[in-house]
C-alpha cells in the first residue's frame, strides 16, 4: 500500500542524495550491526537495536515529509490481518493487556521494514545496511568461534539448559543459528566482502559460528537453502530448463532418500552413537529424537485445542498459558507459527499469515526473474540469492516461531525495496 505526498521528481526518485537519506543510511548501518546483540534484554524483551530501529522509522517518516516523498508499506495486508486477528482473539479471550505489547512488535517490525524501502530513493541506504551486515556477520562469528574454543562462556553463551550449544548474545541456539544461515546468503547475494578470497574466510568463520550452535534446524535450512541456491544460480546461467532440471533432480534425491534409505536406517542407533560421542553432537544431533518427539506432542496438543475452541483464537503468546489453563499433559509454547498463528489470532490471523507469504513470494520471484538497475546491482550483485532465504525461513517456521526475528524483517524490508526499485525504473522508461 502507498500513501502518495507531493513529489519532487519523477516516478518518487530523488534527483540528488538528500542529507536525511544519508543520516538515515548511517543510522540504519548502526542498527543492522546490533542485530545479534539481543542480550542483556531491556523492558518487555526489549534490546538495544529496538530503540535504533525506532529511531530509524522516525528519521525516515521526516524525510519523507521533508522530501515530499512516497512512502511504500510493504507487507502491510498479511501483517494487518495478523495484527487483527490477535487483537480480536485478544478481545474475545479476555487476555491480560500484556498481549498488547506483541501486536507492537507486528507495527514495529512492519514499520522498520517500510523505513528500509526509502532506499529506493537512495542507494547509500541499501549499501549501509548490506555493508553493515556483510561485515558485522564474519566478524562477529570469528570472535564468538575463537570464544567458544577457548571457552568463554560469558560470550558464547553456553549454559546447562543447552548443553555445550552456543547461544552467543541471542540467547537461544536456534536463533543464533538462523541469523547466521541467513547471513550466509545475504554475504553471498552481496559478494561482499569483495575480495574472493576474504569473502570465503568470512563463508568459513560463518559456518564454524553455526556448527557450534548446534542447532539441527540451522543445519536443515542451510542445506534447503543451498540446494536452490545451485537450482537458482543455474537458472540465471544457463536458463529455466537447467535450473528446473536442477530442482527436480535435487527434489527427487530427497524423495528417494526418506522414501526408501532413511527407511532402513537405525536413526536411533545413530543417535545413541552420538550421544556417547563428541558433547556437541550428544546436545544436538543426540537429542534430536527427543525434540521430534516433543514437537509432534506440541502439534497434536495445539490440534486439539483448536478444535475445541471457535476459531476466533486464544491471544497473542497465550498458547502455553491456554494448555495450562485446560491441563494439557504437555504444557509449551508452539513452536511452530503456522500452529501458534491458528492458536493465538485464529482464522483471521491465519489468512493475515498466508498473504504475507503471498507477498513474500511473490517479490522473491521477482528479485529471481528481474533485473536491478546499476546502481543497485553493484551492491547486490547476485539479488536471486537472497531469494533463496524465502523457502529458509518458511521451513523454519515449522519448528521455531520466526515472525518476530528481527533479522527476518530486516532481510524482508531488503528484498521488497530491491523489487520497488525495479519497478521504479521500469516506469521510469515507460
């Protein structure tokens, strides 16, 4: 949706660089390299790249004021319908006010996202942001791999409750470990940093960073993403007959794999082995049968609390305490946010849900199929590739509740103004 101010030039493109656009480009590189810095928390889970996302929205609202420039809210029918289906779920259940402050997260995060395609009317604020993370992610995985090695707890965040996994400063394996998948291919889709050489140290520090936390649903969407990363790249090169050829072949490997290998293999066997063996794999691979088994009790309970309700949903974040409230033997949160979006906001919040992956594929088959201006290419030289973190995301979706990972909405907000500028000079032509 678009809400049209007064323009200056043509097509809503700024003839020069405005001085806000580069405080704002600055100000955003900040804030993408706090990302990973989520702990210690602030009020309300809170972390220092909150306020500079805020602080971003409001610089990017008094340029566009100033500018008289359009301003692009993208996503904003899927997270619309999210943000109304809790608020009535909210509504009929009778939740605590406390639930108020997850729809803020829905408008804040919606909002950062719109403050990231003003960069459609200038480019520093897309090579800020992608120089920003493109740095920030090598480097902050070197020092916390060399922490883990040497043992400093204090930065890799290696805990009882996880075993040996790291959860460096996000508090959470899992979360760790996606930040970092999706880094992967936002280094990569950029080729920065630009020295081959360099950029593949900066790959390895990337993937050492991820084998230590451990986490099976990184190491899943890591080989997901990889996959349509030769299945795309072979696209661009060669044309749509190799790259589908490539899916294809690579989605029928898959299928042969669990239909007919996995079948005849002692997974348990295998678990028991890495149980007794390296602490890693005993907290990781070891324990997978469990979490499996953990997360199927969490599906099938959540199924049958939605049956029983009326499908208007129980509140945002109320899904463990709505279990207790009806005595489940299992009492968790989703973990899941197809399940906890069908819980927690119901039918409305789950149609909000299937737009928004509308409107993010959408744009992912535009970023694979178009072509970026120069300007724009030259920072982001391979723009396919970060399509690519679309299926990573939506497959994470499935065993962590992913809506309100910053990163997400950071790499969200990269990928519709990419589109936007596309379309902008298609117009501009025209």
């Amino acid at each position: 949706m678009t809400i049209e101010l007064p323009q200056r030039a043509p097509g809503g493109i700024a003839r020069t660089r405005p001085p806000r656009g580069d405080v704002l480009a600055t100000m955003m590189g900040l804030t993408v390299c706090l990302l990973p810095f989520l702990l210690p928390t602030g009020p309300a889970n809170t972390a220092l790249t909150d306020v500079g996302m805020t602080l971003c929205i409001g610089l990017a609202l008094l340029w566009s004021v100033h500018e008289h420039l359009p301003v692009k809210v993208p996503y904003l029918v899927g997270v619309a319908g999210l943000v109304l289906g809790g608020a009535f779920a909210a509504m009929v259940a009778q939740a605590p006010v406390g639930v108020g402050l997850v729809l803020a997260q829905d408008v804040l995060l919606l909002a950062w996202s719109a403050a990231l395609v003003m960069g459609r009317h200038n480019p520093a604020v897309i090579a800020a942001v992608s120089r920003a993370w493109c740095r920030t992610a090598p480097v902050y995985s070197g020092v916390m791999a060399l922490s883990y090695i040497l043992g400093i707890n204090a930065l890799t965040g290696v805990s009882a409750k996880d075993g040996v996994r790291a959860s460096y400063t996000f508090g959470d394996p899992n979360l760790a470990g996606n930040y970092l998948v999706v880094s992967l291919f936002i280094m990569a889709a950029c080729k920065c940093p630009r020295s081959p050489g360099v950029r593949r140290i900066a790959y390895a520090l990337v993937l050492a960073a991820i084998g230590f936390t451990g986490s099976n649903g990184a190491m899943l969407t890591l080989l997901v993403a990889l996959t349509l990363c030769v299945a795309v790249t072979g696209y661009k090169r060669y044309g749509a007959v190799v790259g589908l050829s490539t899916l294809a072949a690579s989605t029928l490997v898959a299928g042969l794999m669990f239909s007919f290998v996995m079948p005849r293999v002692d997974l348990g066997q295998i678990r028991e082995a890495a149980a007794g063996s390296v602490p890693l794999l005993r907290d990781s691979f070891g324990r997978s049968g469990s979490s499996t088994s953990e997360r199927a009790t969490i599906v099938n309970e959540g199924t049958n609390l939605f049956l029983q309700g009326d499908a208007t949903g129980f509140g945002p974040a109320r899904t463990k305490a709505t279990l207790a409230a009806n005595q489940a033997p299992y009492v968790k949160e989703a973990h899941n946010d197809y399940l906890a979006t069908l819980l927690e906001r119901g039918l409305i919040g789950a149609i909000g849900l299937l737009a928004l992956g509308v409107a993010v594929f959408v744009r992912c088959v535009r970023l694979v199929v178009g072509k970026l201006p120069d300007d724009y290419a030259e920072l982001v030289p391979r723009p396919w590739l970060l399509a690519v973190i679309g299926p990573v995301m939506a497959t994470a979706a499935g065993f962590y509740e992913v809506l309100h990972f910053r990163h997400l909405w950071t790499w969200l907000g990269l990928v519709a103004v990419l589109v936007l500028v596309m379309q902008d000079r298609q117009k501009k032509r025209v």
